[in-house]
C-alpha cells in the first residue's frame, strides 16, 4: 500500500529478478520487431534520457521526487514497448507531466508542452492533445499502478540508524551528499525494477562511505575503527548484504560506461530515428 | 509504421490498440446507476467465467462535452483515484477489479455494491418501519472504522465520506467507496488545502473545516463517521444545514447555517475544550452566535432507536449502560477538538462494541428484513457515447446521485 513497500503495487507488480526482465524485454522485442541493441549501449540511451527529464525538470523546476517518479514511469514503459515505435521525448514528457500530478505538484499540460517544444523543437509540437493521448498508454502499459516507493526516505532514515549506532559512524555531510548522487544515478540503472528503496539506499550508504575509503595501508586507527562499526552496523542491519554488493556493481559498471557517453551521438541518433521515420 | 513528431506514437499505437480488450467485449451492461461530477456509474456483468459476477463500471467522461471528445489531460482527482484504489485492498474498502482506458475514456471496474447506506436509511426511515436493528447498526459502524482505520494507517484521508458513498454487499459487507477526493497526507508537497477548497458534503463537514482550517488531519473522517453514526440512528442527517454557495468572486463562503446546526446541538465550543479555536481564519464568526448547551445526550435519548424502540423496553434494565455506551462512542466522535477527537482504532477498542450485541461479519446477521435492490435504469445504457447529458460540468464535491436527491429531500 501507499505507506508500506512491503505490501505495495511496486513490490507486488512492478520487481522482478534480473532473469525476469530479460524475458520481458525479449518478449518486447519479439511482439515489436525492433532489437534494442541496433540503439546501440542500452545503458547510454538511459543516461541521454535521464539528461532529458533532469533538463525538463529544471525548466519546470519540479522537485527530484517527481523526477524520480517519472524516470520509474520511463523505465517501466520501456520494458514494454520499444524506443523505436515511440517518439521518447513525448513519453518522457508525458512522464513528467503524470508524475508531477501524483507527487502533487502538478503542472499545466501546456505548461510541459511549451517547455518540452522549447527545448527540443525538432522533436515535440505544441499540441498538447498529443501528450495528453500519450498519457491514456502510458497509465495503460503501467497497469495503473502509479505509486512509487524511492530510496530517499530510507536513505535518510538508515543514515539516521547509522548515526545512532555509535561515535563516528554517522555520515558527514560530503558522504551523504555522495549517497544522495548515487541514488539519483541509480535511476539510470534498472536497479529500480529489481530492488527495494532500502537495499538502494543502502548501496548508496555503503558505495559512500566504504569505497571512498583510503586504501587500507594508508588507513590510521580512527578510520579502521570507524569501518569496523559501519560494517557491523551493516551486517546488523537486516538487509541482504549480497544485494548490496549486487547494486554497487551495478552503479560501478554504470560510471565506467558513462565515461564513454557522448550526447552527441545519442541526439544523433534519435534525429535518424525520428526523421527516418517521417 | 511512420514515427514522426506529428504521429508521435506510430507503429507503438497500432499494436497496442490492436491487443487492446474492448469494454463491451468483457462486460454486459445491464443499465445505468447513477452520474456524478466525475462520469457515470453502470452495472455490467461479466461476459467471461462462469460466476456471472457483477460490476459497477465507472466512466470518467472526457473533459469536453458533446461533439467529438478530445484527449485534454487526465484531472488530478483522477490520477489520484486510480493510483489509490490500485493500491488499497482490504475487506471494508471496494475492491476495484481493473481499469481500461479506450477511445479517451477511462472505465474504473469495481465490485457491485447491492446497496449502500443511504438507501438503508432510507428504507427504515419509512414510517410504517422499524429503525434499524441494534446488531446491523452497530456492525455498520464497526466495518466502517476498520476500513477507515486502514486508510488512516496507509496516510490516506478519504475526505468525503457520507452514507451515499458507503455501501453494502448484497451479503452484508461494508465498502467504503468513491475515493476520487481520496488523498495521501504524509508527504504534502504542498499544503493540502491549496487546489480543491471545498471537501466533504457540507452536513458531514467537521467544524475546523468549516471554521476556515487549513490542515486536513484524519479528523475530519471521524468527524464524517460521526455523522453517520447519529443518522443511522435518527434516520436523517444530524446537522442538516443548508449550504452558503460560493459568491461571484469564488470566495469561499463561511457556512454559517450548517455551524448553526452543529452548535445547536453540540453547544457552543470554548477555548478551554480546544485551545486552538482563536486561530481558525473564521473564529470571529462565532462571536455573532447566541451561546448554547450541549443537548446530544438529550438528542440521543430520544432518538427512536435502538434499545429504546418498543421491542427493547421489554428486557428493559440491562440495556441502560450499553445504551450509555453507544452515547460515549458518539460524543467522542463528534468532539469539537480535532486533536481529542477520537482515532479509528480507538473507536473500534470502544466498550460500545464489546457489549451485546457484538458487531458480525454480514451486518444482516439474525435479521429478517428484506432491502430493496438498487434501481438501475435502462433508458440509457449506452456506455460509449461520448456526451453524457445530466452530468454536470462542474460543481462542488457533493455530487449525490440524481435519482437519489428526490430521496433525500424526503427526509
């Protein structure tokens, strides 16, 4: 439900194990004829998109919460029906637009509308009606399960714990920055579909503190003890420490691709798609 | 299939509309209940399974009236209404079986209510009938703070419960229904006043609303359940005031007869029992009332119901301090204090209910009347036409049901 992960449409309709999206996106491939690798690294097509909603946000200025939210309704959406018989700049759009209304800031369609025109003119017209089509599909392909659990609350509770848990532990304010970063580039990954808010949060926890570590000859007394409580604290936890070994991989493999994204390319790419097309 | 910015959604439109399942292809529609603000309401019965189910089919109308219908944006209520009733699930709350969206129109699918709690009153407030029994009365009001309960531990305020919007399975099931001003309060991300000013049927209004409050707490549902604990029991609505509408200038008014009412009743509040009376937006209004006493015991004891009907006086004694009970549990719902009002869980630990009779499963246990089914009409049972002619276009929240208005006015 709307106050409980546990029991929500999230951990109910919308997880699924890394085996289980890849049978769905193959399923997806299958029923549309298109093949994700022809757009090339799966990865730099999120991070392109992920720049997409993070510039329309900043135009609309929406809160990172709807933001988030909107990245969900992306991901999920594309498990489902693929990049190339879409135009992604009207359903990240539309995201944007359905996830302000359920994070109650919402935002006038033509205010969406005229932003997304002005910043990507070749890609969105200024008739609001297609946005408001798109959003019939979108709500349809997320089965109307529209409430999204993100891992910043739990962030700021288990750094709360931690804090708790003895002298030192607690995260400084440059680690806590760090983790919030993580979190938000987790949505470039699709750790969303396949893991709890708090095993996110805590990858974030764990990738801040543990691996900005100096290396352990260089450590002195204070540090060794600081990470000795921090492990017990995690180990203590209850949360599956695999899984968070899992998700920081994941984000590590994530930075290591994104040094080779180029926007250009992408932008390019999406110009062919859509201009072949027309 | 072409993808151009002026056909957006191409090849992905075909195929999905190609696979779509169509509403007529699933459902029967038998005729039609009722319309609202919102849409209409049908009752369909399913064309597949063997259990020929039953179905309440709400349809959202598209935005425009008339002519051709065009896509213009889901409303937030919508939004709102689909997202929570996808999420929620427990006994007392109506169980929504799916939605489609087809042709630009939404089609909410619930289980089919036989009745609701407005037609009951109604029925008992008939003059040749009884009130309603003391068990069917009581598990009532038990199913309705469990479901209300589960919406206030999931941070879901229903805002506009009243006895239309409360109905009953034909196997006696309590279900809290139409959750489309339904709203998440533990992370307002903005203040929850600001967009829709106007909530709850003004007769079952709680007073920090009507003073001018802006912090909706859970309060203002128990405040609601209050009320319709009072009119099961009287058969008519306790503070039936007559609404102040909204002036040229779109300020809201104060609604000075339906405080008049509550007053009247429950006496004029004091800054003693609620201390932050001086600083709703609307408390130098009161000044101008005259000053009352509290006469709800009063009010309550001669409420032809219940224990005191004929039919109890013959076991006569032992039934005072249940009858007391019941009086304790309705002056700590109707509490003009927002903060000692009572919660949904406590008001299910009340003495009232662990006193005979207790509160059952099917409120029509051990009772031996008939309910008459609810009407449905089949003038119009068209569920695809896109102009649905007596709905209105806008209005406030309080959209009863039509046929039902006839009813009320009765009273």
């Amino acid at each position: 439900m709307a106050a409980n992960y546990w029991t929500s449409s999230q951990y109910n309709h919308w997880r699924f194990t890394r085996p289980q999206l890849d049978r769905i996106r193959a399923q997806t491939e299958a029923d549309t004829g298109f093949r994700q690798q022809d757009l090339g690294e799966p990865r730099h097509l999120r991070i392109f998109f992920h720049g997409l909603i993070q510039a329309l946000g900043r135009h609309l200025s929406v809160r990172q919460q709807a933001l988030a939210t909107a990245e969900v309704y992306l991901a999920r959406f594309y498990t489902r029906a693929a990049v190339q018989e879409t135009n992604p700049y009207l359903v990240l759009a539309t995201c944007v637009y359905l996830a302000c209304k359920m994070e109650e800031c919402p935002q006038h369609i033509r205010s969406v509308v005229s932003e997304a025109k002005s910043l990507w003119p070749d890609f969105i017209t200024h008739d609001p009606t297609k946005l408001a089509e798109c959003e019939f599909y979108l709500i349809e392909e997320l089965d109307s399960y529209l409430i999204v659990h993100h891992p910043y609350r739990s962030l700021n509770q288990l750094s709360k714990a931690l804090g708790a848990s003895g002298n030192n532990a607690g995260l400084s304010p440059d680690e806590m920055q760090t983790a919030w970063s993580v979190v938000n580039d987790s949505f470039v990954t699709d750790l969303p579909l396949l893991y709890p808010p708090n095993v996110i949060a805590l990858t974030a926890i764990y990738m801040s503190v543990v691996l900005r570590m100096p290396p352990a000859s260089s450590q002195n007394e204070r540090t060794r003890t600081r990470l000795k409580r921090i492990m017990d604290w995690f180990a203590g936890c209850g949360i599956d420490l695999e899984d968070v070994v899992y998700c920081s991989q994941e984000m590590i493999s994530l930075y290591e691709v994104w040094e080779s994204y180029n926007e250009k390319t992408l932008r390019d790419l999406m110009a062919r798609l859509i201009a072949n097309k027309r | 299939m072409s993808l151009s910015i002026r056909s957006p959604l191409g090849g992905y439109k075909i195929r999905r509309d190609s696979t779509r399942k169509k509403v007529l292809d699933r459902y029967e529609i038998l005729g039609y209940i009722a319309a609202g603000t919102y849409g209409r309401v049908y009752k369909a019965r399913s064309k597949y399974g063997t259990q020929q189910r039953e179905f309440a089919i709400k349809k959202f109308k598209a935005d425009k009236e008339g002519e051709v219908a065009h896509y213009t944006g889901i409303s937030q209520s919508a939004c709102r209404e689909i997202a929570l009733c996808r999420e929620l699930r427990h006994t007392n709350i109506t169980t929504l079986t799916e939605i489609i969206l087809e042709d630009k129109c939404i089609y909410m699918v619930f289980e089919f209510a036989e009745h609701d709690l407005l037609q009951l009153i109604h029925f008992h407030s008939h003059p040749d009938r009884r009130p309603i029994p003391d068990s069917t009365l009581k598990s009532i009001l038990w199913q309705l703070l469990n479901g209300v309960s589960y919406l206030h531990q999931n941070w879901v305020l229903h805002r506009d419960l009243k006895p239309a919007n409360i109905m009953v399975t034909a196997d006696g099931v309590v279900k809290i229904g139409d959750l489309g001003l339904a709203r998440l309060f533990h992370k307002p991300l903005q203040p929850l006043f600001t967009g829709d000013k106007v909530v709850v049927t003004i007769w079952y209004r709680a007073p920090e609303l009507l003073l001018g409050s802006r912090h909706y707490t859970p309060a203002v549902d128990i405040w609601a359940v209050g009320c319709i604990f009072a009119e099961l029991l009287a058969l008519r609505p306790i503070f039936k005031g007559e609404e102040a509408k909204m002036d040229n200038k779109k300020t809201v008014p104060f609604q000075r007869n339906q405080m008049q009412k509550i007053i009247e009743i429950l006496g004029t509040p004091t800054r003693e029992s609620w201390p932050a009376l001086p600083q709703y937006p609307e408390y130098h209004a009161l000044s101008s009332f005259k000053t009352y006493q509290s006469v709800l015991e009063t009010w309550y004891n001669t409420v032809p119901n219940a224990t005191s009907s004929s039919h109890a006086n013959q076991s006569s004694q032992p039934q005072q301090p249940a009858r007391q009970r019941g009086f304790q549990l309705l002056q700590g719902l109707l509490e003009y204090n927002p903060l000692k009002r009572l919660t949904a869980e406590q008001a299910m630990q009340h003495p009232y209910f662990g006193e005979m009779p207790k509160p059952t499963a099917n409120i029509f246990e051990s009772v031996n009347v008939e309910y008459p089914h609810r009407r449905i009409s089949n003038e119009d049972n068209d569920i695809k036409t896109v102009s649905l002619p007596g709905t209105k276009r806008s209005g406030l929240p309080d959209d009863s049901l039509p046929s039902r208005k006839k009813l009320r006015n009765d009273h």
